[in-house]
C-alpha cells in the first residue's frame, strides 16, 4: 500500500537520533503502522489494488503455464529421430520458462507496486472514495479477464489482514531484487523461445487456432472436446516444430528429405508411350485463375454428394454419337477441373472400421438403396435400421465368397492363394465381397465395375475397406500395365466376351501375365438353354484361337454354380502355330504398355520370350517377391533416382522403410490404426506401399502418365496401382480414402495443371478426418499449407530444411455455404 512506502520512509529518516531513543520511537511507530493498516484496510477495498495486482499475475502464471505446455515436445508428433535435438532445447525451454515464471511473479508485483506509488502521489491528499474510484476504473480495463481477478481477489481477502513489518520489508527488498532478476530474465529471454514475446505470439496463435476451430466446429458431430483440444495442441505443436528446429533435428529430417531428385533415365513414360500410339493427350494448361485467391464454393451438380467429375460430364455425355460400346460409362473430362467442393451426405458419420466396415457400412454415408432392393435375396447387401449389411454373398456364391474362395482353389491347387496368386483383377465385381474376403488368404483384388444402374456398387466396396475402381470395359484399354494380374476373374460380370472378335477378351490377355488364370464363373459354363449354349461356344473358340488352355471345370455343388479356369500360354508356339490368324497378332508397332487413352485393338500381344525380358518369367511366390529386385531391371539401365536400376530399386526401398519407421509411424500426426484405404499419388517403385504391408490397410499405387513407367515393377512386386493424369479427376466416389501420400508430385503438376483443381480433387476423394501427407519443394510446401489452412484443415505437422519440406494435414468437415454450379454436371 502507498501508505505503508512513506511510513517506511519516515521511519528511516529518524533513525538519525539516538540508540534508546531510535528503539522507542520504532515501537510507537510500529504501533501505529498496525493501527493505520487495520484501518485502512477496511476502509480502502483491497480488492480493488491487491486483486489487481495478484489478478494480473495469476494470469500471467496461467499464460506462462499454456505457453510451457504448447512448445512442450509431444514424441507423437515427431519422429524419433527428429527429437534428438528438440527435447535438449525443449528441456532448456522449459527450464527457462519456468524461471521466468518465478522472476515475472516477483517483477510483476513489484512493477504494479511501483506504478501504483506513482499514480497515488498526486492523489494522496485526495479521498479515499477518490482511490476506489481509480481502482475500479482500473478494474474495468482489466474486464476481460474477470475469472483470473476474482480468483486473485479470494486468495488477496486471505492475505490481505497480514500486516507485519516483515512483509512490508521484503516488499521494498524485492523492488531492487526484482529489477535484477526481471533484467537477468529478459537477458536470457532474448536468447530463448519463451520470452514474454514469444509467449504472446503463441496466445495470438492460439487464438487463431481457436477462431478457426469455431468456424469448422460447427461442422463437426463426432469429435468430442478432448480430442479437439487436443488436435490444437498438436496444431501449436507442429508449429513450433519449425520454429524450434536444431541443427542436429534438421540434418537427421534432411536425411529422411533424401531421394527426392528424380529423371526418366532409361523408363519411357505412359504419355510418351500413349503418344506414339498416336493418341493425343488433352490438353491440360494452367488455368489463369489466380491460385492465391483460395476462395472455395459448394459443387452444385446433379450428383451432389457422389459427383465424379469425369464420369458425371452430363452434357460431354449427350453429345456423344453412339453408346453401344459403353462409351457414356467411360470418362468424359471437362476441359477445366473443378475448383468447389463436393457436399457431404446428410448426417454423415466417420467410417466404420475395418474389418467391421467388411460386414456393415452407415446407411448415411451411401445412402442408396436399389442394390438392396434388387440383390437382397443374393445376399449381396441388405438394409438394416442406420447401417447398410453384407452378408458376404454373390450373384454367384450366395452361400458365401469364402466358400466359393476355397472351392476355385480346390478346382485347382496351382492356383495356391496368397502364394502364387497375390494379385487379382475382378471385373464386374458388384459390391466386391469376393475380394474382401480374399484378404483373408493375402492377396490383393483389385475390383472394377462401372457407375452404372447398379447404384453405386463401387462406393459400397471402398466404403467397406475395399480396394475398387469405376471403369467399364469400352472402347479404351485399361489404365494398367501389360502382364501385370495373376488371375483375372469374373462371376457372371455382364460382359460380351465373346463379341466384336473377343476385343474385350483381347483385352484381359493384354493385361494377364503369361501363365496365369482367367476364371469364368457364369451361366454360360454350365446352364444348357439355348443362349447359354451358343455363347458357350463363340468362347470355346475364341479362347483356342487365343492359345488359352482350358484347365479345368470345377462344379459348387453348395452355390450351384460352375467356374472354367483358362491360362494364357508362356510361349509363342501356339500363335505361330495358329491355322488361321485370327484374331491377328498386333502389329510390331502396337505398344502392349500403352495404356492411357488408347482404343482397344481386337489383336494378340506376342507373349515376351527374351529370359530377360519382363513377362517371360513367373514371379517369386509372395511375400519373397515384395522385396526381390525385378529379374529384367539392367544394371546398364538408368533408374528413376539416377543409380543403376538394380541399385535403385534397392535404394528406394531401404529409404522408405527408414522414412515410414523413423517418421511416419508416430511423428507426424497419423493414427495408423484408422488408416485403411490410402493411396500413393506418385508410387515410384512402390517403396512406400512395401513399407506398410504389415498394416491392415491396403495402397493404390498411381503412376502419373507423365512420370517413368515404373507400374510394371510394382505389379512384380505383389502390390498393384493405376496410371492416371491428377490435372483430371480420379475414377472413384467421394470420400473413399483415408489418406493420400504425394511426394513431389505437385510441384510437377503446377506446370501443367491449376493447383487449386487438384487439391480440390484431394479434397473431393478423402473421407473427414483422412490425412494428406505431402514431401515437396519448401515453396510447394508452402503453397498447399496455405490452400490447407483456407479449407479449414488441421496442420498436424511441418517442417522445412534445404528447400525441401514435409507437410501432414487432417482434412475436416467444413463446408463452405458458397455454392458454384458446375454446367457440364447439371442434368
């Protein structure tokens, strides 16, 4: 109190008389103090300039606390090796902060007492109505902080009756003592990150990230608010990571940034090879749309929640002069990519998880019901209360898929699942339980059927947990590889094989490796009308005029059904040995690899018979093939990273299993146990695929048609993917994908595409609360953080050394309620 300062300063100016008189007159004085204190005190609200001063300070504990705990170093969210420098400085943080919080509490105090003696000497001859009045004008400037002061002004009540001189001492000590700590303290803040202006700065952000989490909060229903607070903290968290990296954390992160420079070297890519086709590839230049603006809309389309930008070009589609061959089913571009953003479904839930996602789904997350209606009875699927059922049937195997699974191998044992057969095509795969079920014997089934009348029996299948993509056999090859499946099977798949010279047949040899099986499970195999009959026999002869053996018919007695098992030959004896060539060999000029946009030609690939060369041998049975180095990858050959090929492949390999052990696995923000459907937009080698194949999650590997063709290499290795374009939409619904994996992928895509487009087509294919995890240049970096952070994402983790970057984010349910219509989709 000001009165206490000056009696303290009349007490020392007597101290001039004599000894006796000196110990008197400081017992009268001392005995006046206690009179004056007891009575100012009742008469001056103590609340009003104690609670002040304590109020400001109990908040500045709790800021100092907040701050601590927001740079505090969480190991989930770094990798190991990252920690090694960050939790000695943390460790030093922490300690500083903690000092400063002592020394601030004692500074602050001191401070407030100074300031208040300064403010109170032109007023003392004033009444003490006057100081309540002051001191409760300070009080409202200090409103907005009205817990922590009534807080301070409980303890202050407590305290306030102490009036002994030895605390009136120690105050005037602590003014000098305090000045030197407080200038000690601001001496060491300069040199660390938790000075007073840093702790600010990390309110302000804090603040931010609360306003931020206000305006997508109200579109989220299932996260609880532990889990938000904690995705702030993790937020703040990454943040600060980039703040408070060390030189030992940024070599040990350079090194896990490595393998990033890339050249086609001895690979030919999909787009050369789709060009000397003579197949024009669309144009794909940037938009002039100005990329900074991230200004985002709702897609109003006629497809709303299951809009695919490339399969719902409703007005592409009426132009088109004929659909016999299916072409309304196949993709139809629109000249620009959309920049909105697709709805989600009413009442939306997060994905049940697999392997329970196997049996049911949420009715609200595919909300359609046709398929139920027409296949109940086929145990296809079934409407049950708020989820969608499936019993595990088939047109084909309604008692089952796993009974069927063993009887196709009972029929023949070569076939030997998830050993010599790991890779499988199932076309016509309806809501693809017969590829769920294979999990169960490790083999990899990649399901395909178009969007079609069977409302969306893919959408079913990828909300399942299971791999499949929207495609129908038309006019155009398959987006794979040649000599890439080792079965190709269809259970009564709706498709005319036989038809146009066996084009489409034709096509299935293109893409089976030698050696390997075609299973047929359909009415014509062993139904005896008429129709089937004759149909039966236009596959008879087709399929000896391609050279397939027929192995084996084997009978379900369970299913009632029939399934022929062929095999394309490894040789080329048959071929030459043909009476008739038809259907012809294909010219010397006809790339089989060329797959992207190219028209199928009703022709016969010569099977490879060079010992060197890739199809003419057998894989090694799974899992020994994941990790063995191709047999034709040359050593004279130029990889993708600029080693010998062999080298490459190996290099490649051991990076991304250190990158995704030391990195990925709890150090940036992914909780693996949710992940399930997750795809690399730029797989390489399959590097990153390989180094998950212990999780119970599944990897579409894409190969852009502008990157080296390494998609052979991945099919050899018993995992499989997909060429695409990414300046165009992807062929699967919205919301399919836990998690998408892009490295130095769009820093390429910039130069050809409007980014905007393809992050809204990230956006469009993750499920809320999927992950994107980017490596890329540190301005590309930069650039997608941005367009993350106008989405209203969450920055789970970032970091930046030498120009190159790593970003995790976490996709929300933030909508905005801007709507754009789309004029190609709008029926």
């Amino acid at each position: 109190m000001a009165s206490g300062r000056y009696t303290r300063i009349d007490a020392r100016g007597k101290s001039s008389s004599n000894y006796c008189s000196t110990i008197v007159v400081v017992v009268i004085v001392a005995a006046c103090l206690v009179g004056a204190w007891i009575t100012m005190s009742s008469s001056v609200d103590p609340a009003g300039y104690v609670g002040m001063s304590v109020g400001k300070d109990a908040k500045q504990n709790k800021v100092s606390e907040k701050s601590s705990r927001e740079f505090e170093d969480n190991s989930g969210d770094l990798p190991e090796d990252g920690l090694k420098g960050n939790i000695e400085q943390a460790s030093e943080r922490d300690e500083s902060g903690s000092k400063l919080q002592e020394n601030g509490s004692v500074g602050q105090e001191s401070e407030n007492s100074g300031e208040s003696g300064q403010e109170e000497k032109p007023e003392k001859s004033g009444s003490d109505e006057d100081e309540r009045v002051d001191a409760n004008k300070e009080k409202e400037v200090e409103s907005v902080k009205d817990e922590d002061v009534k807080s301070a002004e409980e303890d202050s009540n407590t305290g306030g009756d102490e009036t002994t001189e030895k605390i009136q001492q120690e105050s005037e000590e602590n003014n000098d003592d305090s000045k030197i700590k407080t200038d000690e303290a601001e001496e060491k803040s300069g040199s660390e990150e938790s000075s007073e202006g840093a702790k600010e700065k990390m309110d302000d952000s804090k603040l931010k990230t609360d306003e931020s989490e206000d305006k997508s909060g109200s579109e989220e229903s299932s996260e609880g608010a532990k889990e938000k607070i904690d995705e702030v903290k993790d937020e703040t968290d990454s943040q600060s990571q980039e703040q408070v990296s060390t030189e030992s954390e940024s070599k040990d992160k350079a090194e896990l940034l490595d393998e990033t420079s890339t050249q086609t070297g001895a690979w030919s890519t999909q787009k050369a090879e789709s060009e000397k086709q003579k197949v024009s590839e669309k144009s794909s230049d940037s938009s002039s749309e100005d990329q900074k603006a991230y200004k985002w809309k709702l897609c109003n389309v006629t497809a709303g929640p299951d809009y695919i930008p490339c399969l719902d070009n409703i007005q592409a589609i009426k132009r088109l002069p004929s659909t016999g061959h299916y072409e309304h089913r196949e993709r139809h571009c629109p000249e620009e990519a959309p920049t909105c953003l697709v709805p989600l479904p009413e009442g939306y839930k997060t994905s049940v998880r697999w392997p329970k996602s196997r049996e049911k789904i949420w009715f609200a997350n595919v909300p359609h019901l046709k398929l139920a209606e027409v296949k109940g009875h086929q145990n296809w699927v079934q409407a049950s209360g708020e989820y969608i059922t499936f019993p595990g049937g088939g047109t084909q195997f309604v008692h089952g898929a796993t009974r069927y699974i063993d009887f196709i191998e009972k029929t023949l044992p070569d076939i030997a699942w998830g050993k010599r057969s790991r890779v499988v095509l199932d076309v016509g795969c309806g809501v693809a339980s017969f590829g769920g079920f294979l999990f169960d014997k490790d083999v990899l089934t990649l399901s395909l059927a178009p969007k079609d009348e069977h409302e969306a029996q893919v959408q079913f299948a990828l909300e399942r947990g299971i791999p499949a993509i929207s495609a129908v056999m038309g006019t155009k090859r398959l987006p794979f590889p040649s000599n890439a499946f080792d079965i190709v099977h269809c259970a009564r798949c709706r498709v005319p094989w036989h038809a146009e010279g066996g084009k489409l047949l034709l096509e299935l040899n293109r893409v089976l490796r030698p050696g390997s099986y075609f299973v047929w499970s359909a009415t014509p195999v062993y139904r005896k009308d008429e129709e089937n009959v004759a149909i039966w026999k236009a596959m008879s002869k087709l399929t000896k005029s391609m050279c397939w053996e027929l192995l084996k018919i084997g009978k379900d007695t369970v299913n009632g059904v029939s399934a022929a098992i062929y095999r394309k030959p490894m040789s080329n004896d048959c071929y030459e040995s043909r009476m008739r060539s038809e259907p012809p060999l294909c010219q010397e000029s006809d790339n089989p690899n060329a797959a992207w946009d190219i028209p199928m030609e009703a022709c016969l690939h010569k099977v490879p018979t060079d010992p060197l060369e890739r199809g003419s041998q057998l894989p090694a049975k799974w899992p020994s093939r994941l990790d063995k180095t191709p047999y034709w990858l040359k050593d004279s050959e130029t990889g993708v990273y600029g080693k010998a090929a062999p080298k490459d492949f190996t290099a490649d390999s051991k990076h991304w299993k250190r990158v995704v052990a030391d990195s990925y696995m709890d150090g940036i923000g992914i909780d693996w146990s949710s992940m399930r459907n997750v795809m690399d937009m730029r797989a390489i080698y399959g590097g990153f695929a390989a180094a998950l194949k212990d999780l119970k999650l599944w990897v579409m590997n894409v190969v852009p048609v502008t990157s080296p063709d390494t998609l052979p290499v991945i099919y050899e290795r018993g995992l499989f993917g997909i060429y695409h374009n990414w300046c165009e939409s992807f062929n699967t619904y919205p919301r399919t994908y836990d998690l998408l994996h892009a490295d130095h992928l769009f820093s390429d895509l910039k130069k050809r595409c409007n980014l905007k487009g393809v992050i809204a087509e990230v956006d469009r294919i993750l499920r809320p609360e999927g992950s994107l995890i980017v490596r890329d240049n540190a301005e590309t970096i930069a650039e997608v953080e941005s367009m993350a952070k106008s989405l209203q994402w969450k920055i789970k983790f970032t970091f930046s050394k030498d120009n190159e970057g790593l970003l995790s984010v976490r996709k929300t349910r933030w909508r905005p309620s801007e709507v754009e219509t789309i004029r190609s989709a709008i029926a």
